[in-house]
C-alpha cells in the first residue's frame, strides 16, 4: 500500500506521533554512538598487561613512574589504582576507601546517556501503539461523519495507523539490544575495577609485611 509513496508521505500519515519518535530515534542513536566512542576509547588495556606493570613498579619502589602510568592510561580501572596510589601514607583501609569511592565515580560516568537508550527502549512501542490507537480513531470518525464507507475503507485507516506501531518497534528494537549490550560492558568494567582495586590492596599489604620484616 505504501510502495507509491515517499518517506515524507509516510512520516505525515503517522501523524504527530511520528515527530516524537524521530525525535526518540535521533537522541537514541545519539546516546548509542556517545557510548559506544566512550566505551571503546575506554578500552584501551587489558588489566593484567595494566596490573603487571602496577606491580612491577611498586616492587622497584617506583609510586611516582606508576602514577604517571596510572594517569596515561584512559580506563577506569587505571583511575580507581591512581586514586589509592595517590595517598601512599595513609592507612590500608583509607586506600580501600579512596578506590571504593572512585569505583562510584567511574561508574557514574560510564552510566551516562543509558538512561536515555534504556527509556527510549522500553516507550517507544506504547508511543507508536499511542499513534495507532489515535489514527484508528480518527479513520472511524470520519468514516461517521461521511456517513459511509465500507470494508477497504476501514483497512485503509487501520493500516495507515499501524504506521507508527511499526516506527515505534523501528526505534525500540536498537534501544533495547543497545542498552542490553552497554549493561553488559558497565558489568565488566566494574568487574575490572573491583579486582584491581583487590589486586592493589593485597600489594600494598605485602609491601607493607616487607617493610615490618626489616631490620
């Protein structure tokens, strides 16, 4: 039924509602490539290539070299070791502590925008279904006031209206695999982090056991 007519054609038999969802469909792919640039340049090292160096330069006594490394290297990981190696004099717990809240920030971060994938996802459907239910409407009232029409006029207004049932799972659809997929990547970082922040704890109380054993 649509094959004669243009993108514009079709956008204005949606109606308004199709306006809201190009416009969740633009912020929605907006959020996703934000992301995934952000993720990606997030990536940069592995953790055990990152944690073997951390290690190599704590056992020569190089804090500073490993701070510097720390801040040259754009993972959250690297953040949450830089924050605990920045206060080398305090206390093992006041490290934990430092990095715990560090975690949070990285976290934080690393949240932004999916929020907005994640509602444009799940609303999306019920706004298209909102710009059916409001084109039906309208197809059986001016089937009333023409006071005629018969079956292929009824299907022409119901498949008009399912114009932005099918707009709204268009948008829905990448949303919600996208969403899903950046869910997965914060539970890795935060994987990351948390056993960098232990692998660093442990080094600290063995450095620290060294130092008790001297004479």
């Amino acid at each position: 039924m649509f094959k004669d007519h243009s993108l514009w054609q079709i956008i204005k038999i949606g109606g308004p509602v199709m306006y809201i969802l190009i416009l969740c469909s633009f912020l929605s792919l907006t959020a996703i490539v934000d992301r995934l640039i952000y993720y990606w340049r997030r990536s940069s090292l592995e953790r055990p290539v990152f944690m073997g160096f951390i290690k190599e330069a704590l056992t020569k006594g190089e804090i500073k070299k490993a701070i510097t490394f720390c801040q040259n290297t754009p993972t959250p990981f690297a953040a949450v070791i830089c924050s605990g190696l920045s206060s080398p004099h305090h206390t093992e717990k006041e490290i934990a502590n430092a990095m715990e809240r560090e975690i949070i920030v990285e976290v934080n971060k690393l949240e932004q925008r999916t929020a907005i994938i994640g509602t444009i996802g799940s609303t999306a459907v019920y706004i298209g279904l909102l710009g059916t239910v409001w084109g039906i409407i309208g197809a059986f009232r001016d089937i009333a006031q023409a006071g005629s029409g018969g079956v292929n006029i009824v299907i022409r207004g119901i498949s008009e209206a399912l114009v932005c049932t099918a707009a709204g799972l268009f948008v829905a659809i990448p949303a919600v695999i996208a969403y899903n997929y950046f869910v997965k990547r914060i539970n890795g970082f935060v994987t990351d982090m948390e056993l960098c922040a232990s692998e660093m704890t442990d080094l600290l109380r063995e450095k620290s056991k060294g130092h008790e054993k001297k004479p």
